[in-house]
C-alpha cells in the first residue's frame, strides 16, 4: 500500500483497493495463525530494554518459536536485568550490547545475519535513525511509536523504505490488534453510520510530569507525537487520507513550571480537518485531576455514530448498539502478527505498518507546527517545515 502524501483525496476505486489492502493483513495473519501449529522458530534482538521495552521482552518471551538471542541497551543494569530475565526463562543468556555505553552499539547488532528481526522501544529521538538503520540493513523490525518527530526524518525512512520494500516493519500501535475494532472500523468505511461529519477524540491524563526524555521535545517530539499518534494512527485507519489542516491552541508550564529544562505541552486542544466536511475535534493534556482522567475515540455520521475503542456502532432510530465481530487485542497478538509477518516474508501481514507511522505523525506535527505559530496549519505547510533532525544522545 503506497503512502499517501500531497494528494490526498482518493476516488472511490483508490479508497476500495486501500481498504482492501488495510484488511488483508488481518485475514492473511490469521491464515498463517491457525494454519501453523508449530511456529518456526524466529533469532530476535532487542533495542532498548526500560519501561515499554522491558514489557515487549515479556510478552516476546510468553510467545511460541521466539529465541531471544542479542540485547542492546546503554543503561548497564537495564542491560543486566534484561539479559538476566531472558536467562532465567529459557537457560541461554543472549549476547550484550551497550555495556560500554555506545549509543551506537545496535549497529553491530543489526551487522549479524544470524538475527531474524529486532524489536526496539528507544526513546523517540532514535527512533527515525533506528528505523532507517534497519532498512539499510534488511532487519525486519517492530518499532514503538512514533515513527519519527520531524518531516527530515520521515523523508530518510521513505527513500529507505524505496530501496527496501521488502523488510517487514510493523509500529507499536497495538490497537490495531483488536479484529473487534477492525470489523467496526470496517463497517464505518463501508457507509453504516453514513457521511462521516465529526471527530469526538480526547485523552485526560492525571497531574503530573513522567520525568526523564519525555519532558523535553527534542527527545520525545512533545506529546502530540509520543503518545497522541494511538488515536491519529485510528483517524488514518478510518479515512485513508491526510487531513487538509489543523488548528490548535495550548498551554506550557502549567506543570512543573520551575523545570527550566521542560519544554512540552501540558494541555492542547485541535480542530483537524479531513476532506469532504469531516472535523475533528481532539484535546489531550496531563493537567486532569482524579476522577477527571479517561480517553475517548468516536467518530458522528449521518446515520449514526461509533465508539471505536468501545468497538461499538449506535445507529439513529435504533436502541441496543451494533458490536464488533471478532476477538479483541493488544500488545500480545500486535507483536504475534508481526513475527508471523517475517515469517511468511511478507511486509504486507502487519496490521500497522510504515505507511501508518507516517500518516499518524503527520497530523502530530501539524498540531505542533500550530501551537508553535498559533495560526491554522496545512498539510502542504507542514510538510515544508522539514526540522531539524533530533540529537541522538542518550538520557537515562
């Protein structure tokens, strides 16, 4: 599936075969599911072992024909613990890197062809330079979000992604692991709720800063783009286009306003426009007191609506809401479909993949391209503001 970028709109022929190619994976991954009993068993490294890579191990661990057998990451007892833990589960210790602190250590990871693919979970500043690494090297990789933080980035992944279309890449938007949402996202594009009108998205963190890399933007891109691309990576599932332009408006320094070194977003809200009509409405913010928190994903049509983490349809005239067929899913069964991705050889299985990164991204660098100049934004104009590629420094 090609990457949408200048021309956005799509003609019903182009947004069929889109779709087509979107649900595809799942079909295929769940083929390949119950029709190997016995996986063949896949070399995986990791890259970046702390809070989110620490869980990714676990759950690569508890998974059938996985051998853990390299482990990269510049915090010693991160390292230590890591390889411990992999030790502990299976009697073998994988091979360390990162023990002299060299941020560039994974490389010589990616240089063994004994490795079938990596898993990385870095702090977002490494990760459009990881991701472009592991094309140049034909590493097949899952990768956390976001894909990258600047428009310079995603041009070096594309023209990697050009040379090498056949790596497989799958980006940790684990919502896309619930074959419930997918058959409700489904239903939206096939016309049950109608025209689609507006966008109702929010997400209300509690009080409070998560310290380290996330509070400056150069290391985690702000907030928009660290954790905001869950629910623009479902936008881009739903409509199969990039917004026209984005507006938005916030507040800094609301937490922790003494740390001068703090340079992200507390509170934000935006108007993103789609083609044809369709608004969207988000706001996302770490200032919610207890009781105050929760998210919500729902999209207004003209012949209903639907709650797509609730993976629910309500259609106007009727009471009981229509429910999503199929199981639900997260991390586990999004890190399964990936392995099973390399497996088969096939860049097309993943249920996210470098198309949706980028997509997702996008509209995160809109709404900061529009906090920073406080005016309405385009997709032409965000894309001309290429940014200066992060530093690659580490910072435990």
């Amino acid at each position: 599936m090609e990457v949408v970028t200048m021309d956005r709109r799509l003609n019903r022929r182009e947004f069929v075969q889109v779709g087509a190619a979107v649900f595809t994976a799942f079909s295929g991954a769940m083929i390949a599911k119950a029709g190997e009993a016995q996986p063949k068993t896949l070399r995986v490294g990791f890259i970046g072992v702390g809070g989110r890579g620490g869980g990714l191990l676990q759950t690569a661990l508890s998974l059938p024909g996985i051998d853990i057998v390299a482990i990269c990451d510049t915090n010693p007892n991160r390292l230590k613990n890591a390889l411990s833990i992999v030790e502990k589960k299976t009697g073998k210790q994988p091979q360390g890197y990162g023990e002299d602190r060299d941020p560039f250590a994974y490389r010589k990871m990616l240089e063994r062809d004994d490795i079938d693919c990596v898993v990385i979970a870095t702090p977002c500043n490494w990760h459009g330079q990881m991701y472009v690494d592991c094309l140049n090297a034909k590493k097949h990789f899952y990768g956390e979000k976001p894909i990258a933080i600047t428009v310079r980035e995603i041009e070096m992944i594309q023209e990697a992604r050009k040379r090498n279309p056949d790596v497989v890449a799958q980006i940790g938007f684990q919502w896309a692991a619930n074959m419930a949402r997918a058959d409700i996202i489904r239903k939206i594009r096939d016309g049950m709720i109608g025209e689609l009108i507006e966008g109702r998205f929010y997400r209300y963190n509690g009080w409070g800063s998560l310290g380290r890399w996330f509070n400056r933007r150069e290391l985690s891109g702000d907030w928009m783009l660290e954790q905001a691309v869950h629910e623009f990576n479902l936008l881009w599932w739903v409509t199969q286009t990039h917004p026209i332009a984005a507006y938005a408006k916030g507040r800094r320094n609301v937490v922790e306003p003494e740390n001068k070194e703090r340079n992200i977003t507390d509170y934000y809200t935006a108007i993103i426009e789609y083609p044809n009509g369709f608004i969207v409405h988000y706001t996302h913010g770490w200032i919610s007191p207890p009781g105050y928190t929760g998210m919500s994903c729902r999209v207004i049509g003209t012949k209903g609506g639907a709650d797509i983490l609730d993976c629910t349809i309500q259609l106007r005239g009727q009471q009981q809401p229509i429910r999503g067929e199929g199981p639900g899913g997260d991390t586990r069964e999004h890190m399964r479909n990936f392995f099973d991705a390399v497996r088969e050889g096939n860049p097309k299985m993943v249920y996210a993949g470098i198309e949706n990164g980028i997509a997702a991204s996008y509209v995160g660098l809109m709404i900061r391209k529009s906090l920073d100049e406080g005016r309405r934004i385009t997709f032409e104009e965000m894309l001309q503001d290429k940014g200066e590629l992060p530093p690659l420094i580490v910072v435990d």
